[in-house]
C-alpha cells in the first residue's frame, strides 16, 4: 500500500519536477485518448506541440501562439498576486473588456487627430484606468461591506459583456459602417494602432508589456517588500497581521494589479489583433487566464511558460482538428488533462510517498 | 520494591536523520507515580507514544504483566489498560461532558448509564464534574478532568499523563495531585511527563532521565534537587537566570483604561485595564488561559484596533499606531501561538525574520528587502538562542516547538526594543533554553526596556518579574511587588476557590 508523508519541508527538486512531470503524463494520457478515438497518438501529439512551433507552416502559427500568450500572460500575472494573497478576483475577462472599452473609446474620441505620441500612451493608459476602476468596485465592496470579491468580480462580467454589446450598436458604432455593429477599426488609426513590432511576426506592444511584467513580478515577489506582504498574507493572515501588513490595504493594492493588467491587455488586444469593438471581443481570455496563473503556480516563470503552453494548445488544437479531424472536445479534454496532472502532481512537493509492506507493519 | 507493571527493553526508534529513542530500558511498577524527564527532542513523545501504541519501536520488546505487549493501535492499548492524556485536549465546545466522553469510547453505553458512571468515577477520585455541562463553558483545568475520566472509565492500570499541569492554576493542580495520589494507591500506575521539576518532587517516587533518546539516569524525585535532575537532563551545569540589581526608570509604557471589545465570538474583551511599565522593569501577568492574554497582546502590537488616549508609550499616545510604527518607536511584542501567528510555518527562518524586524534591523531599503542582511539577522537569532537548525534557509515548520519558541522570542530581544510584550515566553521549551529565556529577558530589563511577561508559569513570573498583576475576564487587578508573594497568594490572586472558571460576560 502507499502512505503518504507530509516534508518538513517543500521539495526543492519536485518544485521544478512535478511541472515537467504533468506535461508528460498529460502527452501520456492524451496519447491514450487520441488512440481510443482511432487517432495516430504520435501524430496528433506532433501536430499539437511541434507543429505550430518547428512545423511546415510554423511561420503562420508561430505569430497566433504569441498574440494569444500574451494577453494570457499579462492577466494572469495580475491575478496571481491576488491569488497568491488568498484574494480571488475571478472577473479579469469583465476587467480586460472594460480596458478595451476605455482605451478604444479614448482613441476614438480623437478620431482621426494625428498625434501618435499624445494619442497611443493616453489609449494605453486609459484602458489600463478602465480595467483597474472596474476591479475597484469588489474591491470596495469587499473592503467596506465585507462582500464575496468572487461572486461581485464574476457578475461584473456580465455586465461588462452586455456593455460592449451596446457600444458595438450605441456610442461606439462606425459612423461610415453602413450600420453594421462595430467601431472604427483601430488597425487603420495611425494614432491609435497597435501593429506588430515586426510585420508578420505577431510581437506588438503587449507581448513586450506581458514581458515586462513577468520580469516586474519576478521582483516584486522575490525582492520586495510587497511581494513578501502577499506571500505572508496568504500564507499565514494571522502573522501577516502581526507582521503589520494591512489587509484592506493589501486587497485594494492586489485588486488594482489584476485589474490595470486585465485592462492593459484589453486595450493592447483591441488596438492590436482584433482592432474593434465587438459583440463577439470577449475572447474568454480572463477566465482561461485564471488557469494559466494556477498551471504557472502563481510563479512569474512558470505563468510565462504555461501562458505559452496553453496558446500553444489552442493553435495546435486547431491545427490537429482541421488536419486530422480530431474532435474540439477532445482538445478540451486535453487541456483539461494537463490541469488535472499538475494538480495531482503538485502533491509531490509538500508530501512523499511511502511504501507501505504489509509484512513489517506488526 | 514494587511488583512490575510495564517493563521496557531496549526499545530503539528512529526516524530519518535522528535517533528517537536508543535502547531505552525502565520498568514501571504497579501503582507506581513515575515521572520521565528530558529536554525538548529527548525523546519523551515518541516513547509515549510507543507505549501508548501510536508508534511502532524498530527494535526491543515490552512486558506488561510478564507478558508480551505489542499494540497495533491506541484502541489495542486502551484494551490492555493503558490510558492517556494528552497535553493538547480533543474535546468539542459544543458538545456536553457525557457526549464527549461517549466519542471516546469504542462501545459507549446509554446516556442514563454513562452519566452516572461519570458521577461515580467523579465522586470516587475527588473530580467534580456535571456531565451534562458543555465543554465550551468549563475551565482548562475541568476540561482536563473531562480527559482524566474518559480514561478511568477504561479502569487503566497505566495512565500516561504528558505536560498535565501547564494549563492549571495551584489550586487546580493541588486537586490533580490528590486524584493522582489516589489512583496510585488503588494500584494504577501513572507515567508523568512534566518539565517543572518541583512538581515531580512533589509527587513522583521514580524518575527516568532520557537525553538524545537514551536513558541517562534514574533518580528518586523525592531525594533529588530540582537542580540536580536538570542538570542531568541537559548534561551540563544548570545556568540560574540571576537578577543583576537594576533600578526602576522612567515610564514606558503606560496603558489608561484600555477596553477593547473581543475580537470574535470566543476572544474575551478588554475591561479597562490600567498599568504603568517602567524602564527597567519586567511586569508579569498571570492568568488562566482565555482571560483576554490574547487580547491585550494585540492590543498592545497594535495587531488590534484600539480607541485613542488608551496606550501611550514615552507619553505619546500610539493607539492609533500601526504595528510597523510601533516597532519603530522601541515596541515589540511576541504573541503566544508560534505556528501561524508570531511565525508563518511554511516561510523559511529568514523571511520569518523579516516578519517583524524589517524595521528596527533595517532589513528593507527602498522597500526592497535585503535577503543577505535578514539572513545575517537570521543567523545571529539562532546562534545567539541555541535554536536547533541547520540553517536559516529552513521552513520555521520543520522546527519543533521549543526551537521555534526560542528562535520567536530570540527575534524579538535581539531587536533591542524598548518595551518588549511577550505572551508565554517559555511555553513548551526545556529547562535549560527556558532558563536562558528568562535570563535574555532579565538582561534586556537591566539594559532598561521595560518587559511585560504574560506566563502561565507562575514559578516563571515569580522568577523574574518584579511587579506580579493578575489577568481576570479581561480586567486586570492591581498589580504587586513579587517579592513575598507565595504561591498561594497568587492562586488566589488569579480568580480564588480551587474550582475556579474565568468569567463569562
């Protein structure tokens, strides 16, 4: 039988360890899942991770993993000091809209005013604004009425969803579109635009934002004073108390960071790749983000890492459908798998596992 | 000589990286009181526990009755007549006496049945009790007998007793003596874990010194000084904490009316509490557990809210004072409960150093945290304590108790502070690291802070402290010069009759 036994202390080794070890269990299992659907296992694995990366058309696939890693990354970096804090806001995706919203409505304002060196930085900043004021609200709430942060960030959502719906059809429509639903695209706004650094090779602004602010985590968590308040609040809230961290506070400061990051990428989204207000913008990026920072363990490198990954199974999961007819529910499932493993290995950092011989017990 | 109870041969138990027990041999004789000595990580628990079949000894055999005595589990000891008490209590708050004890039991009998047996046991050893109380509302010394009747109930012919005495004040103690004296002369043998050795000599006919896991001595408590089994316990010459003749300074700290609500449902409020500490001076409070001891130490690290004009330090009211201020101006404060609240269990010794010293020890620049400078913090906490480690990059969680106390309180003095609150200083820490506690606290009087000491150790308080005052509900009485009070007085002092309660409000 098997017993586990709780270190003393984390493992160093299975900290690094079980992350590696989940990628492959899940490659192992999802192998197995490919067979039973009649797949080619190797193939379809190929065709997911390597593809998109080192294969033929890898030039095309490339640019579309990073434009969708970053804004994961970028949001995710947010939340994770939230989470780390034990502060859950689980309304970035409402966050990231109402950060396009704000910047795209601040870009437009000036429409078509050439000023990129005023314009861009205001847009940047405003949707920024926009995401971080929309986080403030559980934030207050929580602060000063004790309400669930969970339950008011999540139906933020909603109404962030049904507000840029109106502003597709209301404030923000294309007054040249014909009617159609939708804003000025963007893209064609000199002032305003967010075009890839390199043509074609899908680096704009946000991915060197997303950058940045796993480098800024990075420090913040290992070498200064706030990061160490977020561990310790999460920690122990009893010793971060002692300690003298002041847990209002600490929830404003952690909200605010998510939000202004879920805005960022918002704004760097709808200036960028999609270049409209929508109905259909909400890309469900602030909810699969909340998977990225947990697969990342909270930890700078390793939301940069699963941010790729993730990216990385969305584009090959495309790929391995319209190639290899692969169902999109057994994608899902994969990128279910890979959480799965990760949780459960996970349990190898804090405990170890004993072989239990029946015969010496007595 | 008595006739053999328990006998223990050679009993070897190790666990990765350290020998627990090594070849540990004693007997027990039938009714025997017999206590088991040893500093932290001597190796008491896991001997206990091996005997109360918790843990299974890699080698050597024990006899009860002659007999070969193997427990698989707890539940195969309680058959064999082996009961325990544990130090920490399991009970339910909010579940009555006799509910209680029935899910303890492996075939409780009705509850018209159980309650009169626990009457009968009760009246038979002198333990009143009401089984139809609830726990919540008892005292720590009822919650105990609640524990101690559990066990009779099984009629043990050995009652494992670890650490009985911290939570009780002398007259509860005395209580406990009389029943333990009257177990023993009705032939049930109790194995006594304690680390105040007055005590032991007191009531104890036999003791077994264990050190490093191995059995270094026998003495007869009653023959025998306090002085001498501690020095047997560590090996070495006992160092007394000594009293470097000192003068009362300036006021410190002063508290004017402090009242505070309590902070959650089972905290106790503070009741306009008045006390002046000077420079210089160490003030002990005394007091049952659960009497707002919590309370006023959060109050005082500013941990909890107060109103303003209630706690001035150097004159200067600091109510509404941050616990970083507090520090900065010369407060600094160690409250009771090590894991989880003066200590973070999973961070390391150095960022637990952090914790509270990033002030007072400069530890953060720019609010940019200087890890080589906490370590160097860090290290000097551990050398200067005794703090057993390998080294400062270790998880507070992997200390046990007394190393992580030494290493709590050791921060804290080594911050120089000018006023230093510390709740249950020495709680779970040996004879020989308490000794030097006590002394660290001595010596930082003597450099003129001034110390507030909130003990449940009276023998503790008496020690050191020069002023004694006694935490009551949440008020606190006038406090008196410690010299000439006895024990007694101080019993007294902290509530009264030998079956006392803190009070409820």
């Amino acid at each position: 039988m098997f017993k586990l036994e709780k270190r003393p202390q984390p493992s160093k080794v299975w900290t690094f360890g079980a992350p590696i070890l989940a990628v492959v269990l899940t490659i192992i299992l999802g192998m197995g899942l490919f067979a039973i659907l009649g797949k080619d296992p190797i193939l379809a694995t190929k065709v997911i991770f390597w593809d998109p990366l080192f294969g033929e058309f890898a030039d095309l696939d490339r640019p579309d993993v990073i434009k969708k890693a970053a804004p994961l990354i970028l949001i995710a970096i947010g939340l994770s000091f939230g989470f780390r804090a034990g502060i859950w806001n689980i309304g970035a995706e409402g966050q990231y809209i109402i950060g396009a919203i704000t910047g795209a409505a601040l870009a437009l304002s000036f429409y078509p005013m050439e000023a990129r060196w005023l314009i861009f930085p205001l847009t940047i900043l405003f949707g920024a604004l926009g995401g971080l004021v929309w986080a403030m609200i559980p934030a207050l709430l929580r602060v000063y009425f004790k309400t669930n942060e969970i339950l008011v960030s999540l139906m933020l959502v909603y109404v962030a969803e049904v507000l840029i719906k109106a502003m597709a059809i209301g404030a923000l429509r294309d007054p040249d579109g014909f009617g159609m639903p939708g804003s000025r695209d963007l893209r064609r706004f000199a002032s305003a635009a967010n075009p890839d650094l390199i043509t074609g090779s899908g680096i704009h602004l946000g991915v060197v934002a997303a950058l940045l602010s796993v480098v800024a985590a990075y420090i913040a968590l290992t070498r200064h004073q706030f990061g160490f308040d977020v561990r310790l609040a999460g920690q122990s809230p009893r010793a971060a108390a002692f300690s003298g961290v002041n847990p209002s506070r600490l929830i404003l400061v952690c909200m605010a960071i998510s939000g202004a990051l879920a805005g960022l990428a918002g704004v760097f989204e709808v200036t960028g790749p999609s270049g409209k207000i929508l109905g259909s913008f909400p890309t469900y990026y602030g909810f699969t983000a909340i998977i990225v920072a947990f697969l990342g363990r909270l930890h700078p490198v390793g939301i940069l890492l699963a941010g790729i990954l993730l990216a990385l199974t969305y584009i090959g999961g495309n790929l391995a459908e319209q190639s290899l007819g692969l169902p999109a529910a057994a994608i899902k499932c994969f990128q279910g798998l890979l959480l799965f493993s990760l949780l459960g290995v996970d349990l190898l950092t804090n405990y170890r596992i004993k072989l239990r011989s029946k015969g010496k017990a007595q | 000589m008595r006739e053999k109870l328990l006998e223990l041969k050679g009993l070897t138990k190790a666990y990765p990286g350290v020998v627990a027990n090594s070849d540990v041999t004693f007997t027990i004789g039938k009714g025997e009181i017999h206590a088991l000595l040893g500093e932290n990580g001597a190796g008491k628990s896991t001997l206990v526990k091996t005997i109360y079949g918790l843990v299974k000894p890699d080698t050597g055999t024990m006899l009860l009755d002659g007999a070969e005595f193997r427990p698989a589990e707890p539940k195969a000891a309680r058959a064999s007549g082996i009961g325990m008490v544990f130090q920490h209590f399991s009970l339910f708050d909010a579940l009555n006496v006799a509910e209680n004890i029935a899910l303890g039991m492996e075939n409780p009998p009705p509850f018209s049945d159980l309650s009169s047996r626990i009457k009968s046991v009760s009246e038979t050893y002198g333990l009143p009790l009401d089984p139809a109380r609830i726990v919540g509302d008892l005292s720590a010394g009822e919650r105990q007998r609640v524990e101690i009747i559990r066990c009779l109930l099984q009629d043990p012919r050995l009652l494992i007793m670890d650490e009985p005495t911290s939570v009780l004040t002398p007259q509860e103690v005395a209580t406990l003596f009389d029943t333990l004296r009257l177990l023993s002369s009705k032939g049930t043998a109790i194995l006594y874990i304690s680390h105040k050795l007055e005590e032991i000599r007191t009531l104890c006919e036999h003791a077994t010194i264990l050190r490093l896991g191995k059995v270094v001595g026998t003495c007869d408590p009653r023959e025998t000084s306090a002085r001498d089994m501690a020095e047997m316990m560590v090996g070495s010459k006992l160092h007394t904490p000594t009293n470097a003749g000192k003068k009362a300074g300036e006021v410190l700290l002063e508290l004017k009316g402090l009242s505070a609500p309590a902070p959650h449902r089972f905290g106790t409020a503070l009741k306009s509490i008045s006390l002046s500490v000077r420079s210089g001076e160490i003030v002990g409070i005394g007091g049952v557990a659960g009497n707002g001891q919590d309370e006023l130490v959060a109050a005082l690290s500013g941990e909890m809210g107060t109103g303003a004009q209630m706690i001035f330090l150097d004159g200067r009211d600091i109510g509404a004072a941050s616990p970083n201020e507090r520090r900065a101006l010369g407060l600094c404060a160690a409250p009771e409960e090590r894991n989880g609240h003066a200590a973070a269990p999973d961070m390391t010794l150095t960022e637990n150093a952090l914790l509270t010293a990033r002030t007072r020890k400069q530890l953060t620049k720019n609010g940019f945290v200087d890890w080589e400078k906490a370590r160097e913090f860090a290290r000097d906490v551990i050398a200067a304590f005794d703090v057993r480690t390998p080294g400062p990059e270790n998880a507070a969680r992997s200390l046990s108790g007394g190393n992580l106390q030494k290493f709590v309180i050791g921060r804290e003095i080594m911050q120089k502070p000018r006023v230093l609150v510390v709740n249950q200083p020495t709680w779970g820490v040996d004879a020989s690291a308490a000794a030097s506690i006590r002394q660290a606290l001595l010596d930082l009087a003597a450099e003129g802070a001034a110390v507030v000491c909130i003990s449940q150790d009276l023998d503790e308080l008496m020690e050191i402290s020069d002023r004694f005052a006694a935490l009551n509900g949440g008020e606190l009485a006038a406090p008196r010069p410690t010299e000439g009070l006895t024990v007694e007085t101080i019993g007294l002092m902290l509530g009264g009759a030998h079956d006392m309660e803190p009070a409820h409000v």
